[in-house]
C-alpha cells in the first residue's frame, strides 16, 4: 500500500496542486491541526514531505489551481443512481457505501455551485476554484477507503467539458433526483425517457425553475404545430419540463421535442464530435497503468463485474 506522500507525489506529476487533510478527516491540515489559508497552499513536489504524514489524507485543490479539474459531488442516493444518465464517462470514486460519489472533468470557467432540496439538505455540489476534495489513497471519516470505481487507464486525463453544457447537465441531474425522491425512481425513469413530469410539490418546482433560469410561466410544446403556448400556471409543470430552455422564460420553438432529444444536449469532444458513452470510447495517449511512479493504491485490480458508465443521455 502507497504511503500518503506517494500519492500526494503522483497526483503532484499530473499537474493537480494537492494539499494535506487530517487522518481520516476532510479539514486541510498539517502538524496535526487545521490549518487557515489552505486555498492558496501551492507546493511543489520537494515540498511535499515536509507537509504529508504517513497517515495524512490527500486532497486536491480544485479549479485554477490544478489545470481546471472540477469534481461533480453526488450528496444524495438518487442522483448517483441517476448521475450516469446525465454526466459524461469520466474517472469517478467514491468508497463502499457510497460508489461513483465524485465525478471528475477538465473544465475551464467551471465555477462551484450548490443544488440544495427545498429543505436544505445538498443533492449535487459542482467544486471548481476555491475547494478542495479529498482524494483516492485516502481514508473517509467512516472509516472506509476512498477508492477509484474504474481503472485508470480507461483514459489518460478526465473527460474535458464546456462549462455550460456540464452545468446544464448538472442542473437536470439534480431536478431529476428530486423528481425521483418526491415521485419514485420508476416515474422519474419515465420522465427521463419523455414521458411527463409526474405532480410535484410547489417548492420543488420553484426550485427547479431557478436552476433551469425559468424567470417567466415556463412553455410547452402543442402536439401538432411549431407554435408554442404559455401555461396557465406552474400547475403544469407536467409538460413544461418537455421544452429545452433557451434562455430565462424561452423554450425552443423548433417544435415539439421528447426529453430525450430536446432537454439533454449532447456534449462534444474537442474535435466536435459526439463523445462515447463507453469506457472504450474514451481519448486515449498511453496507459496511466504503465506509468511506474503511479501507485497501486490509487488503482483497483481488474474487476469484470465493475458497473459501466453505460446509459449516459447524449441527445
């Protein structure tokens, strides 16, 4: 088993600046104790064993600081359950009880933002400049190891994203899993797949309003024509969900569109081609695997029962 600097060492030779957190703790800090402006702690690789125990946790600083890597935080049990209909393939980890928890891309502009229920209690968090999560090779308060879901040769770096598009797909992540906390996971499927919103409670639908920047009576497509028509009151935001917003109050009035083909916009490569759901799929330039500095405890050993990131909505 890797010791914690030869984690640190190895996420420090992939550009990410890292940082360290107590044992078994989430909070930056050395010496034993916390420590104040973590944000701005850049170290280089000589620094590293001045700063990490053997029993320190890892984490990296997000954003700016490490290339423009963002992790999409899943909070709660519905959205990892829904999260691979939504996110792009991309390196995840998580731990035992709560596997493919942390989603990692490459996205410059990112900026961190909080999906909150109506009672307070965090759905998806995107971190970007500013935050910090705790890596693989480290140990959760729980007690469990946090550990990569899938091999880390699948790709040589994580999946890169427009900003927008990535936000927009987080932002229908988290309506999703509250449509599925307050209706069931098997309506909120059938609502994934087109068919209509089931009935809400009216600050659910408030709160999925303010995410997709709904400022008007959202609108909803008429069965046989390109013609669009308001509704009568947020009452029906069983069809509302169906039109794929343009901007604060617009819907897209190309004409009728199932969610599947109107709501979840596909993400693109940096060719401009449609991305693969598929592990396969991925951008490849060598195996991280062959690389000898990378540490076994950053790695699972093959598993062919792993779950595949199959599923992924791309439009």
């Amino acid at each position: 088993m890797s010791t914690a600097l030869e984690v640190a060492s190895a996420y420090a030779d992939l550009g990410w600046r890292v940082v360290p957190v107590l044992p078994r703790g989430k909070a930056p800090g050395w010496n034993g104790r916390m420590q104040a402006g973590w944000q701005h702690l850049q170290l280089e690789p000589s620094d590293l064993a001045a700063y990490f125990a053997a029993d320190s946790n890892v984490g990296v600083l997000l954003g700016e600081p490490s290339g423009h890597l963002i992790d999409v935080d899943l909070d709660c049990s519905e959205a990892i359950d829904l999260a691979p209909k939504f996110l792009p393939p991309s390196w995840c980890f998580g731990r035992t009880s709560k596997p493919r928890s942390h989603w990692l891309y490459l996205c410059e502009g990112a900026a961190t933002e909080k999906f909150k229920a109506p009672a307070g209690d965090m759905l998806v968090e995107v971190r970007s400049t500013g935050s910090q999560t705790v890596f693989p090779g480290s140990i959760h308060t729980s007690g469990e190891p946090i550990e990569w879901t899938e091999d880390l040769d699948a790709a040589e770096e994580p999946t890169r994203a427009p900003a927008a598009a990535l936000r927009k797909r987080v932002a229908k992540l988290a309506a999703a899993a509250l449509v599925m906390r307050h209706a069931g996971r098997g309506p909120a499927l059938e609502w994934i797949a087109g068919a209509d919103c089931p009935a809400l409670p009216g600050e659910v639908t408030e709160q999925i309003r303010r995410w997709w920047g709904l400022a008007a009576p959202p609108r909803r497509p008429v069965a046989s024509s390109c013609q669009t028509r308001p509704t009568a009151s947020i009452a029906h935001v069983a069809t509302w969900p169906r039109c794929q917003v343009r901007s604060a109050g617009a819907a897209d009035t190309r004409g009728p569109s199932s969610l599947r083909s109107g709501l979840f916009m596909g993400l693109s490569s940096t060719t401009g081609r449609p991305s693969s759901c598929s592990p396969s799929g991925a951008r490849r330039a060598h195996h991280l695997g062959a690389r000898p500095s990378w540490p076994t405890r950053l790695r699972r050993p093959a598993n062919t029962e792993r779950q595949s990131p199959g599923g992924c909505i791309w439009g």
